[in-house]
C-alpha cells in the first residue's frame, strides 16, 4: 500500500538541567494507507514523544529530521496549516478519557464542535452527525447519550466518545496512544474490537503506541520495537513474532507479565532501561544483553534491512554496519 506517513530521521532533544535527553533519536520508519502500526516499548523508550513530534505538539521542536505527510514536510507547515491538519486529517486518542473530555459539556456538544469547526456543515447535520457517530462506536441510545455528561458515563463508554470525536473529520490517520491502559480487561478487549472494526470500515491508518505484546498481537499490521530514544526493530507482525531478531524484543517476547506492578514495567528483562541522559555511543540495550560483544559498547549499531525487509539494529546481525 501506498505510504501515508514517513518519519525520516527524526530527533526530538530534550534540555535538562542534568544533560540533554534524546527522547527520540534518528528514527525513520513509515505508516502505510489502511495499516494498523504498532509502536511498542517500556516507558521512555520515546513512543508517546514520536507522535507527539507528529502532532506538533511538544513545546520544544525536533531538532532534525523530517515527518512527510501526504507528502509534504509537517515540521515545516505553518501553525495554522499544521492546526488544519491536527483534529482533521491526524486525529489522536489519549489514554485516559476523563481528561481529554470537558466535564462542564454534553458529549453531544464535544462531538459537535470538531464538526464544524472543520467541515462546511450547519448545526443540525452536524448533530445528526455526531449521533451516527455515536452509534459506529457502538454506544445505544445515541440520542440519550448526545445529551449527557462525561461523568454520567463509563470509562469504556467515555474511551468511545473519544473515538467518535477522533472520527468526526474522517481523519487518514488514527494516533492511540496506550488507548486501553486505564479500562479493565474485559473493556480493554471491547474498545480494541471496536478499533479493528473502524479500521475495517473506515480504511484509517492507525498508530498503535502500547508496552503490551498481547494487543500488538491483536492488533498490529506491522511492528516498530522502540528502545531508549531510537528503533531497534521492525517487521510485518507475524514475521516479528516467529522470527524476533533483536534480543530485546526476544526478551519482551519470552518474559512472563508480571502482575500488580506499576504499568508499562510489565516485563521481566533483568535490569533497568538505560539513563535518559547524555546517552553514548553504543548498543544502548548493552548493559541487559547477554549477548553483548566489545563493538557493542563502542559503536550504535544501524538499523539494518535483511532480504525480507526485516529491519533490525543489533551487532549479532551486522559486519561493520552492512546488513547480511
Ligand atoms: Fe546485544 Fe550487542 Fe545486539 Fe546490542 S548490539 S542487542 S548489546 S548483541
Ligand atoms: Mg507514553
């Protein structure tokens, strides 16, 4: 398929009182039309701050790199071209819906808003819109619930409104971010139907961020493996899953979940992620890798493509930066 989105070496900085964080550091990696794309990692790994960077929405710019959309440089788009696109081509939905709605507004209003804010439509289809929407979500009742309140709803219903209000301007590309972290399993499950169903449907786009292997499995058309600020592998999922190259996400995919910690420290790799700051030249997976050899801690390994088209950034798989 035709690719809608490219990150084309992308470098999102950070200037801390401590050093400078390279949240996200020389990622390149596309979205193709109708693909769901899974960005996974633990906390930090950078993620969140590449769509972030997508949706311009960080206060400090990247530094380098380039984020084409339909072919054109969204860095380079003015503020209020780049406002255009946000809500309207690019939609996003955030984790926990409770912030992202106004508890002061209807649900029929939020959804209303975006509609007219973006579409040549008057008050009454926009509502008759909005209330469509409503039921693609798979909420009944659409016209009881147009006129109620965030806090009248459940988590899951209000991660739906978020959806609908994400879909209101048929947007190509769907940004999630852990979009089921905070609902329970059962909910979790209903919401990530609810988006392949959309997908089906609507032909959208998605960008998948999530720490949790088991709704890439579900969900995933295609896999970027983030660690510490930069990619360390990507490929189709099924091929990701059977043959995993990079032992980080060998160790993602054999460690057990480990229940009642904190999120997004689900995995039992032995170690920590590495310190954020001031990052050196080196595998920065080196310090929990078993495998880890003397160039390792001298020389980042490249992102390199084997005949397939699976891309990984590991020594194990490289001579001298050439891909086997
Ligand atoms: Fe391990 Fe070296 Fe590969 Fe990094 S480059 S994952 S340290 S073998
Ligand atoms: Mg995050």
């Amino acid at each position: 398929a035709k690719e809608l989105v490219e990150f084309r070496n992308l470098k999102t900085h950070f200037q801390t009182s401590a050093g400078t964080v390279k949240a996200v550091d020389d990622v390149s990696f596309k979205i193709r039309e109708g693909e769901t794309l899974c960005v996974v990692g633990e906390s930090g790994c950078g993620k969140s701050v590449t769509a972030m960077s997508l949706m311009r929405l960080i206060d400090t710019p990247p530094v380098g790199g380039e984020i084409f959309y339909d072919g054109k440089d969204l860095l380079k788009m003015s503020k209020r071209e780049m406002s255009l696109i946000r809500g309207n081509d690019i939609a996003m939905i955030f984790q926990e819906p409770m912030t992202s709605l106004n508890p002061v507004l209807t649900i029929g209003e939020q959804i209303v808003e975006p509609i007219l804010l973006h579409q040549l439509v008057n008050r009454k289809e926009a509502k008759k819109r909005a209330i469509d929407l409503i039921n693609l979500v798979g909420i009944p009742r659409a016209e009881k619930i147009f006129d109620s309140y965030p806090h009248e709803l459940s988590g899951g219903m209000r991660q739906r409104i978020m959806i609908a209000i994400a879909l209101s301007c048929n947007p190509k590309l769907l940004i999630a971010d852990e979009p089921t972290t905070a609902l329970d399993v059962t909910i979790q499950a209903q919401i990530l139907d609810l988006m392949r169903d959309i997908k089906g449907k609507l032909n959208t786009s998605i960008m998948l961020i999530t720490h949790d292997l088991g709704v890439v499995a579900e969900m995933a058309d295609y896999v970027v493996v983030m660690y510490a600020g930069k990619v360390i592998e990507e490929a189709p999922v099924i091929e990701l899953f059977k043959h995993p190259k990079h032992p980080y996400t060998k160790g993602l995919l054999k460690a057990k979940p480990i229940i009642n910690q904190t999120q997004e420290r689900l995995y039992s790799i032995p170690g920590q992620v590495p310190n954020p700051v001031d990052l050196g030249d080196n595998c920065h997976f080196h310090d929990r890798c078993e495998s880890c050899m003397q160039i390792c801690t001298e020389k980042t390994p490249p992102l390199g493509t084997d005949p397939n088209g699976h891309k990984v950034a590991c020594w194990l798989y490289e001579e001298e930066g050439k891909a086997q």
